[in-house]
C-alpha cells in the first residue's frame, strides 16, 4: 500500500472509531477511582486483544491497575526480537464522575465532538486499536514490534506507573507519546521540567499584644522566602518559580508559630532545573529562632530535543508522503514523554488527534483529523527508525 492511500483507509472508518471514542468517554475514569478504572482497564484490555495484541493487565494495589500490550506476531513484523517502539498512553482524566452530565459526549456543526477526557487523552486509546486493526487488515508489515502502556495515574504524576514506564523505555527503541497536540497539530518536541516543593516554617507563638517579643513570626519568615523563591525565576530562560499555596497563623493577636508553603518549579533544560533545585533545597532562616523544613524535589525532567529532534525530522519526512506538513513546538506542561527522554531514549510526543481544551468546559477533538491521525501513527511505525 502507498502512504498516501493510510489516511483514506483510516477516513472510512472514522465513524466507527468516533462511536468507540465516545465509548470511552462514557465510562467516565477519574484518577481517584479504582473501581471505575479497573473495570476500564479489563475492557480495554479485551478489546486490544481483539485488536491482535498480547494483553496484560497489571495489578496496582494504590491508584488503578495498568495495562500492557505487545504487537509482536511474525506476520507482520519482520524482527520480532528487535528493540520493541513503545506506545505511551493513560486513560485516566481529571473530571470526576457525573461530569457527563453537564459535559455529555457530543458532536457540534463544525465537527467537533466533546467529552470529559476525549483530547486528554480517550481518543488516543481509540486510535491504538484501530492502528492495529488497520496493520492486521491491510497486511502490513512492521520492522519492530511494538509495546504499548496504558497508564492509570499520568494526571497525578504518575507515581505508580514510573517504575514500569521507564522500565519499558529502556528496553525500546523509541517512545511515541499520544499526549494531545498543541494547537494546529503541532507535535511536542520539548517539555519544560517540573518540580514541586513544600514548606514548613517553624516559628514561637507569643501574645501579640502583651509580650511580642518573646515571639518569632513564621509569616515573617515565610514572606522573606517568598520574595527569595520568587528571584529565582528566569523568564528569558524560561524558569519560574511560584509560591501558589501558603498556610500560616491561627488568629490575628497571635504571632504566628508555624507558616506553610507549596512551590511550583518549571524549566526547559536539565541544567536549569538543578540550579533551582539546589537553590531550594539550600533555603536557610532569616530570622534567628525559626526552622525550615524543605521536602519535594524535581517530580518531571524536562523534555529536550536533544532526545526528540532526529524522531521528529524523520516525522516530518513520513509526513510529506502522506501530504501532511508536521510542525513542532513546546509546552510548559509535562508527560510520561518527560520521564523517557530523561532516560536518554528517543522520544516523540503530542501524537494524539488534534484539538484543544484539554481539562477544560471546551474540551474537544476535530473529528476530521481522526483518520489523519490514524495514518501517521501507522506510518511512523512502518518508518521511523531510532
């Protein structure tokens, strides 16, 4: 088959891929629900066996169970015992249950369809099946095989998945990431670093009326490290720092013995981020008499093209084939992409159907570019190479 002719096959089916997205979108997965994503997980798993793949459901005692599947059959993949292309998806969501009833799974006059979760990240979970059935049916070969993950705890950093997300990496040849895409497609070739910190400040109460002195004021301190955490920022670099949650004091005549705050660090490079964390974890007291306690660190490395930039050139080539102008840009947020690339291997994200509002009232895909989609993701698999 030429690649030109992938996008029309998978356009055939685009209905019946946007009943299966809809599908999804109606179980409903919050994070924070085992049963529901459990329940998810053993249906997904049953229909990427029906798709071809070895499925595995992997038990998960804290957040839900995880799945793995394997695209490794002889008929279609020329090397079965090459390096596999790993698949990284989740299928939790940030919308608890009942939000379909205010934000049911529709299609609007532009071709839009809308969903609790469709962009972030339920159509991709779609587009994996029929990739496959696709593969199977238009007897296509492969050069590698190919694993796929389907996470149950991305929207909350993955603290359960990171284990065997980065063992799978490392064992691959390559990750392509079905994170949504940014806005007109564009393919996510870096991600700024994430980190989150908390701190606790350790102050003396006192009446701050009768004997102020005998005080030490935990909001002073805080105040003093808010406006240090703050200087750490670097916007022409790209690094922020923001103290986005603080706690502190029990009534007005009391001086405050104990201040709380919660930091959140972003920047594009590795370098950065260990200068920041350095700074952070190095805080010391102003005021004599008070305590600090530091605890968090860097929870997502960045993203940097130095792991995705060859992925992407040779995305953009598999693109022309099939008449599509790749584009790439970066983002400040973070996915299970960070983790990958970190650990050296090639990595390609925002692979999902384009769109925009993810975690928003306007959450959406365009239904037009689902078989678009569909036939990238084909082709990359035929022809990328690490």
């Amino acid at each position: 088959m030429e690649p030109s002719q992938l996008i029309p096959f998978y356009e055939q089916q685009q209905a019946q891929i946007l009943e299966t997205i809809g599908e999804h979108v109606e179980e409903e997965t919050p994070t924070d629900d085992k049963g529901r994503l459990d329940a998810f997980a053993a249906r997904l798993a049953d229909r990427y066996t029906a798709a071809g793949l070895n499925t595995e459901v992997i038990p998960n005692q804290l957040r839900g169970n995880h799945l793995r599947a394997r695209f490794q059959a002889e008929a279609h993949v020329d090397q079965p015992d090459a390096a596999p292309v790993l698949i990284l998806c989740h299928y939790d969501t940030v919308w608890p249950v009942g939000s379909l009833d205010t934000h049911p799974f529709r299609v609007d006059e532009q071709g839009w369809a809308y969903g609790p979760g469709i962009f972030d990240m339920q159509s991709s979970l779609a587009l994996v099946e029929y990739v496959f059935r696709g593969v199977k049916s238009l007897n296509l070969r492969l050069p590698r095989p190919v694993t796929v993950l389907a996470t149950s705890d991305e929207e909350v950093g993955s603290q359960t998945s990171r284990e065997l997300i980065e063992e799978e990496a490392r064992l691959a040849a390559f990750v392509l990431v079905l994170e949504p895409p940014l806005p007109g497609g564009k393919l996510k070739t870096t991600r700024k670093g994430g980190g989150h910190y908390s701190l606790s400040i350790t102050g003396r109460a006192a009446h701050a009326g009768v004997e102020p002195e005998k005080g030490i004021s935990a909001i002073q301190e805080l105040a003093h490290q808010v406006l240090s955490l703050h200087s750490l920022t670097d916007l022409d670099a790209g690094t922020t720092v923001n103290v986005g949650v603080v706690a502190a004091g029990t009534r007005p005549n009391v001086v405050a013995a104990h201040a709380e705050a919660r930091i959140d660090v972003r920047a594009w490079t590795a370098e950065e981020m260990g200068r920041v964390n350095e700074e952070i974890m190095g805080l010391r007291p102003n005021l004599a008499g008070t305590q600090l306690e530091v605890t968090g660190g860097v929870s997502r490395p960045p993203l940097e093209r130095t792991v995705t930039g060859s992925l992407f050139e040779q995305a953009r080539a598999i693109g022309h084939t099939l008449g599509l102008n790749l584009q790439e840009a970066g983002t400040g947020g973070g996915s299970d992409g960070n983790l990958t690339g970190a650990l050296g291997v090639p990595t390609l994200d925002g692979l999902g159907v384009p769109g925009h509002g993810a975690h928003a009232d306007h959450e959406h895909i365009e239904v037009d570019k689902i078989g678009e989609r569909a036939g990238l993701l084909t082709a990359l698999l035929i022809g990328l190479s690490p």
